[in-house]
C-alpha cells in the first residue's frame, strides 16, 4: 500500500512539473509575441548614383532609436514600385511623391500623416528663399542657357529629358501644360525617359536633349554633383508649370495603430529641431513637415488624366 501511495505521489508530482514547464513556455511565447513589430520605410531617391543607400543605413538607424523598435530602410527602384510595395504591405510607411501617393491612395494602400515642406524659390533668379518654407512646387523645364527656344510652344519637335511617367514634374505636369498649349509631346516631339535628375541635367549640357523636365530649384539641388559647370549660368528655365504640385507625403498603410501613427508623426514633425533629425530630412530635401491636407493631391489626378490624353 505504501508503495502504491509513493508512486501516485511521484506521478502527481511529475505531472505538476510538466504542467509547469508548459506554463513556463507559453510565457515565453507570450513575451516574444509583445515585442515591437518590425517597420519597414521606404522613398524614392532622387538620384542612382549609389549614394543614398549609404544614407539610408543612418536614417534607419535614426528612426529605430525614435520609435524605439526595429526599422528597415529601402530604396524604391522607380515610382511605381513604391507603389506596389504599399499596396502589398510589403512597407509600413513610404515617403512618397505626390503622383506615387495619390495612386496608392486612390487603391486604398496609403493614407498621408504630413506633407513636406520645401524651401521656396524665387521664380526670377531661381534661386532658394532665405527662412520661407512652402508645401507646393513646379514643374520645371530645363534647357541650355543659350538656347533660341523662348517659351513653352518652342518644344515642338524637340527631343525632351522626362522621368517616369508615374512623375509631377518630371513628367504629368508639363506634358499635361504643353497639350493645353497644343503641343502633344508624345506626337510633336521626341521624349526619352531617362532614370534621375542629374542624368536629365547631363544629357541637356552634352547637348543630347534640348530639354528636361525637372523639378522647381533642380538647379540648386544637383549644382555640386557637378563641379565642372555652373547650373546657374549653364542652364535657364525655359518654364515653369502653372499648376502647383502638393510636396512628398509621408504615408502610412491605411490600417495601421492609430497609437503608432501618431507615434511616426511625432517623430517626423520633431526632426527640424535635431541634428540627425535634419541630416535625415536631407535625403529628400525635406526642411520640415506639417499637417497632411489631403484634399491637396486631388489636382494630381486632374493632371494625370490629361496627360494620358
């Protein structure tokens, strides 16, 4: 009897440790599965050369140590893949061009937290703005400095510098201006789409290409990527598009924590204030963030559509 009363104790005994080692597992799970998701950001860098993946490394670094959880830095390929990265899920937050965002948004893949802000140019000498910060910009066409062409209409029969046609300014909104002109440039002239804007500026000087379509200030943005010329005196602005184009939004998946959006948010509107904060935003030239105003990219699609005409 004695025996039989041991081993009913023993098994009660074993039983209560597996029990307890079950129970110390499933916490252990349970602290894994409260960790912080992984963020995945990604944008669209305004040239290949190569340089902005080595940039990016610190910004993702920059906003791992903000958010405090671990954040991946990607490089879209073009215009349209950041597209497709949003509306797959594939990246949390993009930062994107206005044209990219509106297509995402209208797929119900992205909803803009802020828009950027730009320095302002001087539309007469084209050059920056002290201090004065604006949420729009043009569309800008490049040509050489001492070209015959004197206005818009000039590009006729001309061979044309264009980004994707997935861009504002380096595409929809001067092709849509040329056409409510009465030049249809995918008829009445020769447009070649080439990968960034200092290839445009390149093919211009070399004499390749009479035009780019470029943005507002490319001058002064790409002015050092070329130390053997000087933009300003090299190149003019033949024209500046009519209609203002909405900055970069800062876009998150539609579905995403509110506590988490308001978290990304705080972070993007405090980078101003901070040194790292501003080596960041430079990526995209990007000197702050304010409210997104949503109803500012519907003009996009106004233009995109005429465009495509």
């Amino acid at each position: 009897m004695q025996f039989k009363q041991f081993v009913k104790g023993f098994m009660g005994v074993m039983v209560l440790a597996a029990l307890s080692g079950c129970g110390s597992g499933d916490t252990s799970d349970s602290s894994e599965n409260t960790e912080k998701e992984k963020l995945v950001v990604q944008f669209v860098p305004t040239n290949n050369d190569g340089s902005m993946e080595a940039k990016a490394k610190p910004f993702a670094e920059y906003l791992s140590k903000k958010l405090d959880r671990d954040v991946e830095v990607t490089l879209a390929t073009d215009y349209s893949t950041i597209v497709e990265a949003m509306s797959s899920g594939q990246v949390d937050v993009g930062i994107m061009p206005p044209a990219a965002y509106v297509q995402a948004r209208d797929m119900d893949a992205a909803e803009a937290i802020l828009t950027s802000q730009l320095g302002d140019y001087d539309q007469e000498t084209g050059l920056p703005i002290k201090d004065k910060l604006t949420n729009t910009f043009k569309g800008e066409v490049l040509v050489k400095a001492d070209s015959d062409m004197t206005k818009l209409t000039d590009l006729k029969g001309k061979n044309i510098a264009t980004l994707s046609p997935n861009s504002a300014s380096g595409y929809i909104y001067p092709v849509a201006e040329l056409k409510d002109a009465g030049v249809d440039p995918t008829t009445d002239a020769k447009m070649t789409t080439v990968n960034d804007i200092p290839s445009e500026i390149t093919s211009v000087l070399n004499g390749q290409m009479d035009a780019a379509f470029v943005f507002e200030g490319a001058r002064n943005v790409f002015d050092a990527s070329f130390p053997d010329n000087d933009l300003y005196k090299d190149l003019k602005v033949l024209y500046l598009t009519k209609g203002d184009i909405p900055n970069d939004a800062i876009a998150v998946q539609p579905d995403m924590d509110k506590d988490l959006k308001a978290e990304i948010k705080e972070v993007f509107l405090n980078m101003k204030d901070d040194k790292e904060g501003k080596e960041a935003m430079s990526l995209w030239s990007h000197q702050g963030y304010e409210e997104a105003a949503d109803s500012a990219y519907d003009t996009i699609r106004e233009y995109t559509e005429k465009a495509a005409e």
